[in-house]
C-alpha cells in the first residue's frame, strides 16, 4: 500500500513540474491602440480593405437627413458622406438610429462613425471624437402670428416649449430659466406636428431644421428672433479610432478647399451658409 502511495506521489509530482515549466499561452495585445487604450472603432486600413464606410444618423431630419417620397435617403448630409467617401476610395453605407441611441450604436460599432448633423459640445467630447465642421446654433420658432408673442428666449417664461430628445435644441432649452414645461420629442417632426395641434407654443430646434420647415410647411410656422447657442457640427468616431479621424479630418478639409461642400450647401439651403 505504502508503495502504491509513493509511486502515485511521484507522478502527481511529475505532472505539477511539467506544468509548472510550461509558458502559459496569454491573448495577444489589442492593435491600433494610443496610449494603452484600445481603439474604439475599425482602423482605416479593415474600413478600405472591405471597401466600405459605415455612418450612422438619423433619417428624420430634414433638409440634412430623410426619406423622399420613394423612400430614398437624401439630404445634405447624404450629398456630404458621399463627397467624403470618394475622397477615401470607398463606398458608404448609411445604418439609420434613432437620435438618443446613436452614439451608444457607435460604441456598439453598429457604424464606423456618426454623420448627422451632429452639435459639438464638452459633453459629447467625453464620448466621441470628433472632425468639425461650419457651426450653426438654435432657433425659435412659433406658430404662425405667433399667438403667444414670442420675440425671444426672454420671452419663454412660463411657456411650454418642445424639443427633440437627446438634441442640442433640449440641452439650449434646459438652460433657459423659467419655462413652465419642456416637452420631450423622440422626433423633430412630432414637436412640429404638436405645435401646430396648439400644445406646444414655441419649439427649440437646430436651425437648418427649423428653417427648411418653414420652406416647406409655408404658412404655418416662422421664426423669431436671432440664433443662439452656435456650435460647430462634428462628424463623430470612436474615441483612440485616429487613424480614421485623421482620415475624416483631411477628406472634410479637402471638399471644403475645392468647394464641394460649397455647393452642396448651395443645392440645398440655396446659399453657401458654410462660409457664414
């Protein structure tokens, strides 16, 4: 027994030895990363290998983003991904989200980057990257004959305004004391729909937006007063994704420079409002 006890011994032995001796196999090291952290998003070189860019944005805002009447994605933004994808050698695919998930979608790398009339903020660059472009800020706009006699953001107190969720248009409207109510909107057709209906009496919204609907619902609705709260727009990526912002940044600076994004302005604002 005692002999059957040594000889198990000294192969358990043997086994723990050759064990120990063997180098454990470890994951290999994360690629593409800046200063220890992991590259949130596709590198620039597996965007180009597959041939294709993938931009998340929401397809409810037009002019810059929507569906036309044959359910085609059009808009400035769509004229401006295009111009920016040939500029890299690929093609574009547009991932529609709705606006309060988009920048968790990236995250989630259900697109390479957010190309949808998005605002610059501290906060958003807490999340995201971002490529800037020309600025545009928000604006007011009311009923037509503006029945509550709003002339100004100083003029909302003890009003009830809409706003689309998770935009810049809320973010501009928190910040005005006084307002009795501010109602949420998943989109900025519905804040439109609601103010027309008389429950809502002046709605914050970015002002390519509110502006092509006053163009294309003539008569019901106008603007008062002057923009505020002006911000760049960015184009967003993944946070430490630099060799695809540097990419983006130098696409963005090009169709500036040869005056595409010129006229793509142009087409749909008639006026070049990127040089304003």
């Amino acid at each position: 027994m005692k002999k059957v006890i040594s000889i198990l011994f000294i192969v358990a032995l043997a086994i723990m030895t050759a064990a120990c001796g063997t180098k454990p196999e470890l994951p290999e090291a994360p690629k593409n990363t800046e200063n220890g952290k992991s590259s949130g998003g596709n590198t620039l070189a597996e965007i180009k290998e597959k041939g294709e860019l993938t931009i998340g944005l929401d397809d409810t805002l037009p002019p810059m983003e929507y569906r036309n009447d044959k359910n085609e994605l059009v808009g400035f933004d769509i004229d401006f991904a295009n111009a920016l994808s040939k500029e890299l050698g690929v093609k574009v695919k547009f991932v529609p989200s709705a606006w309060d998930g988009i920048i968790p979608g990236l995250d989630a790398k259900r697109f390479d980057i957010i190309l949808s009339s998005m605002n610059v903020t501290d906060e958003r660059k807490k999340k995201v990257d971002f490529v800037e472009y020309f600025g545009v800020g928000q604006i007011l706009a009311v009923p037509t004959g503006n029945p509550s006699n709003i002339q100004s953001i100083d003029d909302l107190k003890g009003k009830v305004i809409g706003v689309q969720l998770g935009s810049t248009g809320e973010t501009a409207a928190n910040s005005i004391t006084g307002v009795k109510e501010i109602k949420k909107y998943d989109l900025t057709t519905d804040v439109f729909n609601d103010m027309g209906l008389g429950r809502v009496e002046a709605a914050v919204v970015g002002e390519m937006i509110g502006r092509y609907y006053m163009t294309a619902k003539p008569g019901e609705f106008e603007v008062v007063g002057n923009s505020f709260n002006v911000l760049p727009m960015g184009i967003a990526v993944r946070k430490g994704d630099t060799e695809l912002r540097d990419a983006i940044e130098k696409a963005v600076r090009t169709v500036e420079d040869n005056g595409t994004l010129g006229k793509i302005s142009e087409k749909w604002f008639g006026a070049d409002i990127t040089k304003q």
